[in-house]
C-alpha cells in the first residue's frame, strides 16, 4: 500500500441492482469526488446530499447520493467518500471510471480493510472477520464473525501477552542480579504462570476444529453400497434433484459435493459411488475415490437399505472417523430381520420418515449447539492455529528449562518467542507477508 494515494472502488456486487455504492478512500477523497462533480462546494461530514458527477466535457453520468466520513472517523481512519449511483452494469463503470481519472486509482483487494489496520481502526482478527461475516452461510457461523469482529479473539490473546509479559519482567529480574540464587518459591509462581497461560492457549486451540467447521462445513461423506439410496438421501436433504437416482446399480461413477445447512450446521455433502466389486475401470475409480473421501471425512454417513438383511446390505472395510451414523434406509419397505445397530437412524427418502431425527443427531454430532458453544463465539482460523501452536511450544520449552534449573536466559528467550507468536494473531508485530497472504482473499472494495 503506497502512502498518500486515494483509491476507489466499487463496494457492492457487480450485476444490476437498484443501486451500487462507490468507496473513495484517501487524503484527496473529497477533492476527487469534488472534481468528478464539477463543483467546489465541500461535503458535510456524515450527511448524504444529492450531486451530478459529470464526464470531463461536462456531461452528465449520473445523479449520485454522496455521504463523507471526516478522517479518523471512519471505516479505513483516512478521510472516506461513499458515492451511491444507479445500479447498471455501465454507469456503475462509468462513473468509477470518471472517479479514478479525477485523482484516484483502482484498490487492490482488501486494500480498504488493510488500511483500517494499518490505522489502528481494526486488529488483525478483526480484519479477518469481515470476510468471515461476508462468507458466513449459517447463524452460527455469523455469530463467530461478529464475536471476532468486535475483537473476542484479539482481547483474548492481549490479555495473554500482558500476563506473559509480567512473567517475563519477573524472569528478568533475576537475570539482572546474577549473584543472587533462583528462589525455589519465585521459580514455582513462574512455572504457575506459564502453566496458566499455556492453559489458556490449549483452550483456544481447541476451537481450531470447530471454526474450520464453521467456516468451510462439516465434510459429510454418504457412502454405502449400490442402491442403498445414497443420492436420494442427498436429495432429499437438500429439497431438490441434485444427484441422478436409478435402480441400475453403479449410477454414481464420480464424487458429488454440495453445501447446505441442516439445522444451522454448514455441511460439505459428498455423494460417492457404491462400494462393491467393481464392474469396470472407471467404476473402480470411483470406488477407491469413495473410499478417500470416507478417509477424509468429518462425519460419514453410512446409508444402507434396511430391507435387506445385514449381511447382503452393510459395505465392509470402511474407515473410521470420529463422527458417523448408519442410516436404515427404505423404512417404508419395512425392516428385515436383525438390524440390531445401537443409535441407528431410520429414514426413507420417498415419503420424508426419519430425516428431522437424521438432521437433529447431525446437529448432535457436530457439536455446535448452544451447549457446546459457551458463551463466546470464539472459534479459531487455520492462521490462529499455526500462530498459537507455535505460542504452546514455547511455553512448553519455558516450562522444562525451568523445571530443569537452565540459565534463565533460555527460559526468557522462550518466552520472549510466546510473546512474538501470540503478537502475530492480532498482528502485533511486524506482519508484512502475513497481510499479504491475508487481504489478497479479500474482494475489491473491501
């Protein structure tokens, strides 16, 4: 981001709407707007007023609402020019163009929210969860945007470092008076402390799983043998005829994947081929692909027809996860004898019996309800992860010189790295390729 420049953007979806809205952002984001005007009245702060930009001839593009936000009280801290326009494909471009001739250029994606960081308006988690609450496509999921955007996991992680840093202050204490002997009880308050904190780390990496479900669904795998009434199942949680049904057995040769919510719990539904002896080459195939994604999954579901006898209608061989559920299908058909399967679930996907209980024991399983949630919507990304793994590590390195009586220096190098780790998940310290890697997902004029 090149200081001093004005970018512009357009901050609604492309297509055609009712209206599109243009940000301006930058120390000449009214002087821009002003000039695409053709006028020198200035802009009330926070008040919407009519104006005509016009092309450089001094034609008219468009009558535009224009709203400015006095620097630092804005989205980005600098001064931000909002211009909302008719929604058409081409006076929207029109008039952005004209905007960008007048002193502004194009923003690189992300590159509002960057700026907001950078200015102190937002912490780094904070600037992840816009686009976590733009992605959001389930209740829960939405509440773990707002949470971190209004900074849950940054608090957390400063409260971290403040009491690491006390504990590092403490440690150095006794590096500076080298001639005085490590107090057993000072040591033990130390180890306390790290302890307390590492504690504190391990609970928010235990969220690591459930905000990659949040955030991307819970990867659900049908599988079963031919006929078995996988695709209907599929099609029947999602309302409509997504996967081909047939009674000719090996239908499905590939994998079918699918997102829906199943009481405000994201699914990644994965349809795969039958398991039997394949018939060919591409069905065998689609049959090792099965068993990968079996392999992979976070839930699987194991549809079988309860029809037919247990030995002729349950796949062999198939993996194990730490969440799957055996669904009897065909209930309507009636059950054959010696289906005895602790917590299976009776469904039939052609009159609609048993898919509320199918829904409610994925709820279940997901462990995302309100129960299992707490309090705070606190759910780590895949960066927090990495940074907080990274700060555990440490601390535990800390933890055993202690214990094992090394030169405090070691200790408080250790230390010292925690403090840089937890730093990085709020973007505390120098976190340049960090923030590249981070707003080049962002979409342009966010």
């Amino acid at each position: 981001m090149a200081a001093g420049e004005t970018i512009a953007a357009l901050a609604t979806a492309g297509g055609t709407g009712a209206v599109a809205l243009i940000r301006v952002s930058g120390p000449d984001a009214g002087a821009v707007v002003s000039k695409a005007c053709d006028e020198d009245r200035p802009f009330p702060d926070r008040r919407a007023v009519l104006r005509t930009i016009r092309t450089a001839d001094g034609g008219v593009l468009d009558q535009v609402l224009v709203t400015r936000f006095e620097a630092p009280r804005s989205y980005t801290g600098e001064e931000v020019v909002e211009v909302a326009t008719h929604g058409g494909r081409l006076v929207t471009r029109r008039v952005l163009e004209r905007l960008l001739e007048c002193g502004s250029r194009s923003a690189a994606p992300g590159e509002f929210t960057e700026r907001a960081f950078l200015n102190g308006k937002l912490d780094l988690t904070q600037a992840e969860a816009v686009m976590d609450l733009i992605s959001a496509q389930s209740d829960l999921a939405l509440r773990a945007a707002h949470e971190q955007l209004e900074g849950g996991i940054g608090r957390r992680t400063d409260e971290l470092r403040q009491d690491l840093i006390g504990t590092v202050a403490q440690l150095e204490a006794w590096i500076d008076f080298p001639e005085e002997d490590i107090d057993p009880e000072t040591g033990e308050a130390l180890v306390a402390r790290i302890r307390a904190v590492r504690e504190q780390v391990g609970a928010l990496l235990s969220t690591a799983d459930q905000g990659r479900i949040l955030r991307e669904g819970l990867r659900t795998v049908i599988c079963g043998r031919p006929n078995a009434g996988k695709s209907s199942l599929m099609n029947a949680l999602l309302g409509s005829d997504r996967a081909i049904v047939s009674e000719t057995a090996g239908t499905t040769r590939d994998t079918i994947e699918e997102l829906l919510v199943v009481d405000g719990v994201p699914l990644r539904m994965i349809d795969t081929a039958g398991l039997r002896a394949a018939g060919d080459v591409i069905e065998e195939e689609g049959i090792r692909r099965t068993m990968k994604e079996a392999g992979r999954a976070d839930l699987l579901l194991i549809v079988v027809d309860g029809s037919l006898p247990p030995a002729e209608a349950m796949p062999a061989d198939l993996p194990s996860v730490s969440r799957s559920i055996v669904i009897l299908n065909k209930a309507d058909l009636g059950e054959a004898a010696g289906w005895d399967v602790p917590d299976a679930v009776r469904v039939s996907c052609t009159d609609g019996r048993g898919l509320e209980d199918l829904r409610h024991r994925i709820r279940e399983l997901a462990d995302l309800g309100e129960a299992d949630w707490g309090e705070h919507s606190v759910a780590i990304n895949a960066r927090h992860r990495d940074c907080l793994t990274r700060t555990a590590a440490s601390l535990d390195a800390a933890e055993g010189a202690l214990l094992e009586g090394a030169d405090p220096e070691i200790t408080a190098l250790s230390l010292r790295e925690s403090l840089d780790y937890l730093g990085e998940v709020a973007g505390r310290v120098d976190t340049e390729e960090i923030l590249g890697s981070i707003f080049s997902q962002f979409c342009i004029g966010k």
